[in-house]
C-alpha cells in the first residue's frame, strides 16, 4: 500500500524589522566603493536596474557603515534568525491550527550563519517543543533551501504517516555585506539580497487538506562548484556568484526540468521559482519558453524585499496562493553545488 501523500497544512512568512530603500542602499554603496573600488561608477546602475524597490535586513542601514568581525556577525545572526525563526513557526502552526507542542520533526534550513546548538535549539524552550522532538538543521544550501526544506519535510512526514514535520528557513544575507571587500560581485551583491523567514507545517494523512506535496527530485551540474557559494575568512562570509548564471539558466535548466515534469506527471504545471534577480527570471522565462513577464508574482517579490536566497521561493508561493493559484505547480529553486531543486505541487480547487 502506498504512503499517503504529504499535505501542507500552513504557511508563513516574516521580516526583520529594519527597511532598506533601494535609494538608501545605492547611497551607502557610493560610500563605501567609490574610494576602493575604480569601476564603482560603471555599475552604479545595477541599483536601478536590479526591479528592487525596498529589502527588510537584521541591522538598520548605519550598521553597515562600521566594519564587523566574524563574531559580531554572528551574535547579530543569532538574535535576528531566532526571533524570525520564532515569528514565523508560530505564524505557520496557528494557520495550521495546532501548537509548537504538536510538533514532532524540526527542519532548520539557513546558510546565512553558524549556530551551535542550532536555531530550533536555541528557541525551543521560548517556542514549547516537546524535549522528544526530531532536530535536523540544514546549511549550505543556499538559494535551493526553501525548496529543498519543503522536499525533506514532506519525505519526512511521509515516511511517518500523522507526524507534524515543522519546516524553517531563515536567512540574514545583508549580515554578509564587507566594506572590506571591493570586487563587482560584492557590488552585485549589495544591490540584490535581503533578509527573511518563511515556516511550512507538513503532515501526511489529511486527505482534505488542499496543497498535497507530490514527486520531488534535484539535479546537480558536474564541475560548477565555483557559480555559486561562500568563502570564509575572520572577517565573514564572502559572496560567490558567477556573471555567468543567467546564460548557464538558459542553457541547462530547461532538460532536468522538463524530465521532472513528465516524471512527476504535472500537466501544465503553474511555475513558482526562485527570484534570484531580474536576469535569472528573464533566463527562466527564455529557456521554458514562456511569454516575457509571465513570472509576476517573482517580479513582485523581488521589488519588495529583494533576493533573500532560501526562504525567497516560499514568499512566491504564499502569494501565488493569496492571488488564487490552483491546480499543479512546479516549485523550483537554484543554489550551491550547482544545484536545482524541484518539488511537485497539486492546489485543490475550492
């Protein structure tokens, strides 16, 4: 007899408290990279051209003036993710209509810091996790983690049919922002990311529940390590983020993908995709040949709170439901490895 499939029974979202105006940031970014930086000035429009209108971030904007080391970083990662991490699990519990000591399996995803113990740790006295509680905390996923959180969570429930799986995936990606740094990546980088949370609630069993969880899969590229990542050093994080993604995108993304779709039997499916930047949308749209502009709730996301990496797809999807997405949809995500992550999705009609 098959395993019944895995439902997702809440979702939610959470931002740190401080904004970012696109404007306010392209300012700093003068700052700091006119004196060490020569090409500053040719790339100042990525500011204007990223479709970024405001980010949400960890730290107000005068915090990125002065230089942090690596445990300043880290004690400004830990007090945010918890918060963020405790904000929006019990956002996502209530809409699921149970409470933190319903919960049985923890997935933690975040690759914007280092905790340990890890988040569902450190927060679980504050949230009322029982002590018995199944902790799997996930780093180095990068962009594919909100997609990858949701495929392990619903593997996870499914594989224990009744249990409540609580999915979080926190990233604080403006806490990686180096004025000692001064290369076109980390220009780049200023201009896209920003912070959030999201948390899933998945169970498998609930026959009426109206989003079942379907096939799930990855694909990962041989020898492309160096498209995306982290370098370390005392000071921080360091951005890895090849120019060449979006030509990548076009040329590779659309084989895996479209072996997924038939193989998870998705008939015209819906896409929710990860927002990496305007260029990678455009990308995504040219290689599954979609009509330009098709990806709007992406193109929405990314205006109003940039390029959080993992929890970034998830946002998408919270709003594709809001606006009345229904039937299959194909969520998908890129990150580190260089990886595509894919999971089947069936919205009831109702």
């Amino acid at each position: 007899m098959p395993s019944p499939q895995s439902a997702l029974l809440g979702l939610a979202t959470a931002v740190p408290p401080h904004t970012l105006e696109q404007t306010a940031v392209a300012a700093l970014a003068r700052r700091v990279y006119e004196q060490s930086f020569a090409r500053f000035p040719k790339l100042a429009d990525i500011y204007v051209n990223a479709g970024i209108e405001q980010r949400y971030s960890a730290k107000p904007i005068d915090w990125f003036e002065e230089p942090h080391d690596w445990p300043e970083r880290t004690q400004a990662y830990l007090a945010s993710a918890s918060a963020l991490f405790v904000n929006s699990a019990r956002d996502a519990l209530k809409r699921a209509g149970l409470k933190p000591r319903d919960v049985d399996v923890v997935v933690t995803v975040s690759s914007t810091g280092i905790a340990t113990p890890s988040l569902e740790a450190l927060v679980g006295d504050e949230i009322g996790f029982r002590p018995d509680v199944l902790r799997v905390p996930v780093f180095g996923r990068g962009c594919a983690g909100g997609v990858v959180g949701l495929s392990l969570g619903a593997r996870l429930a499914q594989a224990k049919p009744g249990d409540v799986v609580l999915v979080v995936v926190v990233e604080l990606c403006t806490l990686a922002f180096r004025s000692d740094r001064s290369t076109k990546t980390d220009v780049i980088s200023s201009a896209l990311f920003g912070d959030g949370a999201a948390a899933l609630v998945l169970r498998a069993g609930d026959d009426g529940a109206g989003i079942k969880i379907g096939a799930t899969a990855e694909h990962t590229w041989p020898k492309t390590l160096d498209i995306m990542g982290w370098t370390m050093d005392p000071t921080g994080f360091g951005v890895v983020l090849s120019r060449s993604l979006p030509r990548f995108i076009e040329q590779k993304l659309a084989a895996p993908a479209r072996r997924f779709i038939k193989h998870a039997r998705l008939t015209a499916p819906q896409l929710v995709f990860h927002p990496g930047g305007t260029k990678v949308l455009e990308a995504v749209e040219s290689t599954l040949e979609l009509q330009t502009g098709t990806l709007r709730d992406e193109r929405e996301v990314l205006r109003t709170h940039g390029n959080m990496s993992a929890p970034t797809v998830l946002f998408v999807l919270e709003r594709a439901l809001r606006r009345g997405l229904r039937g299959p949809a194909l969520l998908a995500a890129m990150g580190p490895g260089f990886t595509v992550s894919l999971a089947a999705l069936e919205v009831a009609h109702g």
